[in-house]
C-alpha cells in the first residue's frame, strides 16, 4: 500500500484547525513529529480551554475564539471533518497557497512502509454497522483487524500505535472525504446516497461528488448497490486502478459479479471462479442480526469487502454470527401483551426512517424532532400501508402531520405537544393504546433529537426506559 510520505516535519508550520475528538490527537501528533503547531478554534467555552492548556503545556501554541484567520507563516492546515468548505480560513488557504488536509489525509500520509490495507465504507446510512460487521468477519478470518474512523479507534492510533494489523475496517463520513484528496484503498463500498448534509456540502451533487472520492484509486473492489443507481453512477465516474472491478449487491438473486439472496441464503456470484454458472453460499438471513431487509444490504456489503480481500466463505458466516448491533439500531427492546416494541433512534434521516418501516407488517409509529430540512411525503407515502396509527413529538412534528395528512389520511395520528422529561413515556402510552396483538410499535424518528434530548442515545434509552415501565 506504498510506504510513509517522506515529509521533513521538523520545524513546519501547521495549522490545526478545531480542537474536539480530532484536532486534539492531530496537534499532539504533529507536535510529536517536530512541527510548529498552531491550533485555531472558534469556541472558547470550559471545554475548549480544557484541551488548551493540555496543549500548551506540550508547547503548542493554541488560538481561541478566532477560527477565521490563517496564522502567519502557516504551511499545511489539517482541519476537523466538521469545519464546512466555506470557512474564511479555507479561503485564505486557498489564496495562500496552503493545502488543506483532514484527519483521514493526515493519517494516510503518516502510514508506514508495512501499512495495512484499508476497507472504507461510506453512505448515508448504515455505515457504522457494516464497517462493524466488516471488522466481525475479518477478526473470524484470523487477521488482526480494527473498526477504526469514524467509530473505534482512531486513525491515527491504528497507523501510528505498536499494533500491526492486517487489515483495516474503516468508516468515513462525507466531511472526511472531503479533506482526504490521495486516499485510495484497497476497496470501498458506497452504501446508498441520500438527501443528508445539504448544508455542509451544498448540493446534492457536492455531496455525492465527495462520497465517491472513495471509490479514487481503489485496487480490487468498488461495491456498490444494485438498489441505488447513483452508487453505481459513482463506480463508473470513479479513476481506479487497472484491474478493478465493480461488485454490486442486492437483496434479490445476484447476476454475475454481484453478491445477493437466494431462498434464504446470502450468496456470492463475484469471487468465484465461473460466475457465469457459480455461487458460493456465505452465510442465511437468518445469521444478519436484525434481518431486517436493510441490514441483510449492510452484511451483504461487508461481505463483499471481506471476499474482496480473499477472506473465506466461512469466516462471513462466523464473522455475522458473532456479529452485536450497536444500541439504539432497531433494537427490539420488549414484547408487552403481544406488542413488539422496537428502538431504532439512530433513524435520525427520512432514508434510515423508510429502511426501519420497511422491516415490519404493522406498525404504531412513534416519529418527530429536528427535520434539518427535510420533507416526509415520500417516507409517508411509501409507509403508509403499513401504518396501524402514528404518535409524533418534537419540534418538526408539524411537518410529518401534514404529510400524513396529504398520503395517509386515514391512519390516526397522535400530536404530542409537550417537551417535557415524561413526554417519551407518554409517546409509548399512546403507541400502546393505538396498539393491537401482533403490532410493531417502532421508534424510528427521522429526525435529530437534540430539541429534546442529548443525543440518539439519550432518547432511545428513554423509550427503552418508558417500555419497560409499561411491563411493570
């Protein structure tokens, strides 16, 4: 995978812009290195000042409350993924003549001359779970592996720590993308593409330009989704190494050079000899824990990874076994009088919302938060047959009322207009009531949650929580 950038980091003047969960580790590696760092951040709250002093007690020279101006002298930026294109101090970059780099860049260019491959994963939704169930598959196999990138460990750790990996499972976001121009992996998989981000990026096509940077460069595999043209659209724009070829995967029987179901069974018709007339048989649906139908897409996409890299048939089947769902990921938390009560609150998007409806018959739908701009006509309109009633709460709610309003008008809806501690409680009381035997009531919100609650977590856990009271 090409050894370390030869790069004299003595003396350089680096910019670290954002302090958080990527700036810190990046200055104190830089500073490591021998370069002259200087970080620059917007906020200047307890926390931030916090990781300033543990900085500067290293000798980094740290900049709070100004995150618009390019320090003097400055010869390379590394940015947190977060910080949008548009900043002032891109530009000032840009007109300068200073390369800008995220933390995926840096970690990239400071491999060594034995680095492991990476495997990314990229998508709007199911990116954590697949990069998981990658990891599951390749640790079944015998290599010494790590979810690493947006989740697990971090990036830097993995190419810079004592541990030498075979393989890395990696998950990017479509910020990190972005900042991550000489990237090439050994092979990517694009998940789905979905309105997500708009802000940031800009575009829809800005964000699904960044999101096939994955694809640049890669040696063995693009995977892609038979379901999602625009995956495919991205193979085919993409520059990779000779050789390469595009996987597809389906939940429907696989042609040849894909990877599919089956009756059941989870098979690969692209690493075998004779695809014309040949399948191997991985692992059953009933091995993908959820088996919901977009789960089934997540394992099917992590098996190709794995069958890329030349792991067997049968450490996919062990590695989905032995595979965990994170919380709050279409959990199933309870049965109450023959009622399924199921948290998927990590459905903070319409797309995540649609893949966690699609898995059930008949469902009490308890939905609402921050939209972030998005409409719900389309998630309604395909979810409406399957509605048994509709609970909403959160400050967006509106908008999904009058989308069931205009493609579900028959479905009765309960609008919660309170955002009090209790008002997830009195969600699932009202979700029961609509309840019959053999319902899902299912949290899938499409939408963020920080009207209400902390975080994803915070508010699954009190749906968990207001469930397991209805048990008493």
């Amino acid at each position: 995978m090409g050894s370390r950038e030869v790069t004299d980091w003595q003396g350089k003047h680096v910019t670290v812009a954002g302090l958080g969960v990527s700036g810190l580790p990046a200055a104190k590696v830089l500073h490591g290195l021998g370069a002259k760092v200087t970080v620059v951040n917007d906020g200047d709250d307890a926390r931030a000042r916090e990781q300033a002093a543990e900085l500067e007690a290293l000798g980094v020279t740290v900049r709070l409350g100004d995150g618009a101006t390019l320090p003097e002298g400055a010869e390379l930026v590394v940015t947190a993924p977060g910080w949008k294109p548009d900043k002032p101090l891109f530009t000032a970059a840009r007109e300068a003549g200073v390369p800008v780099w995220g933390d995926v860049e840096l970690a990239w260019r400071l491999r060594g001359p034995d680095a492991a491959p990476w495997l990314c994963v990229t998508g709007t939704n199911g990116k954590t779970t697949t990069t998981r169930m990658l990891a599951s598959i390749l640790a079944a196999a015998g290599l010494r592996t790590a979810a690493v990138g947006n989740i697990g460990v971090s990036l830097l750790d993995a190419v810079l720590g004592d541990e030498p990996y075979d393989v890395l499972a990696v998950e990017l976001s479509s910020y990190q993308l972005h900042w991550a121009p000489s990237l090439r992996a050994h092979s990517a998989a694009v998940l789905n593409l979905a309105p997500d981000h708009l802000d940031w990026h800009g575009s829809m096509e800005a964000y699904a330009r960044d999101k096939g940077r994955v694809y640049e460069g890669n040696q063995v595999a693009c995977v892609y989704n038979v379901a999602d043209k625009a995956t495919e659209d991205l193979v085919r724009e993409a520059d990779v190494e000779e050789g390469c070829r595009a996987i597809g995967f389906t939940l429907g029987a696989p042609a040849p050079s894909q990877l599919g179901v089956v009756d059941g069974i989870l098979v690969d018709r692209a690493f075998v000899e004779d695809r014309q007339k040949n399948a191997q048989e991985l692992a059953e649906v009933a091995d993908v824990d959820p088996p919901a139908p977009h789960n089934i897409a997540n394992a099917l996409a992590a098996a190709a990874l794995a069958r890329a890299f030349g792991v067997p048939p049968k450490a996919v089947r062990d590695g989905l076994r032995s595979f965990t769902p994170d919380a709050h990921r279409i959990a199933h938390v309870a049965d109450v009088d023959g009622v399924a009560y199921v948290d998927d609150s990590k459905a903070t998007n319409t797309h995540a919302a649609q893949a966690s409806l699609a898995a059930y018959g008949s469902i009490v739908w308890i939905a609402g938060g921050l939209a972030k701009g998005a409409t719900f006509d389309e998630l309604v309109a395909t979810s409406a047959e399957r509605l048994r009633g509709v609970v909403l709460l959160g400050a967006d709610r509106a908008l999904i009322r009058e989308a069931l309003a205009r493609h579900a008008p028959e479905v009765p809806v309960v609008d919660l207009d309170r955002t009090d501690t209790g008002a997830m409680s009195a969600a699932v009381q009202e979700a029961r009531r609509l309840a019959a035997e053999g319902d899902t009531v299912l949290l899938a919100p499409a939408c963020a949650s920080m009207d209400m609650f902390v975080n994803y977590n915070q508010r699954g856990d009190a749906f968990a929580q207001a469930v397991r009271e209805l048990g008493t």
